[in-house]
C-alpha cells in the first residue's frame, strides 16, 4: 500500500531479538524429519536460511529438488 503522507504512515523496528524469535517461532512449527535440507530464496532468503540451517542442523542446498511421479 503506497502512503502519499506521514500521516498514517508507521515504522515497523525488526530488531536481532525480534528475528531471533522469529525464527525460533517458525522452527518449533516444522517436523525437522520431513527435510533433506534448507533452500534459500537467492534474493532476500540467505539469512534466514541460515538461521533456519543452523537451528534445524540442516544443510543449505542450492538447488531445488523435484520428484516426479
């Protein structure tokens, strides 16, 4: 949503602490034995890929694998 003025307009901080926790979130909703491995998107994922690697002890790998049925 564009915003014309700095009327409506408020600031979102998405400190460390805050990332932290939201990782730690999106970890304890995953089944880690379902994963072969973390993908990042290339253009913006990388970090949060590698805090999910690291946490699920998983490696990071760089291409997608499909299955064909």
């Amino acid at each position: 949503m564009v915003c014309k003025t700095n009327k409506h307009r408020k600031d979102l901080l998405f400190n460390y602490i805050m990332f932290k926790d939201a990782v730690d979130r999106i970890v304890s909703k995953l089944d880690r034995k379902k994963y072969d491995g973390i993908y990042a998107i290339p253009r913006g994922g990388w970090i949060l890929g590698v805090f999910l690697s690291h946490k699920l002890k998983l490696n990071m790998i760089s291409k997608v694998r499909t299955q064909v049925y």
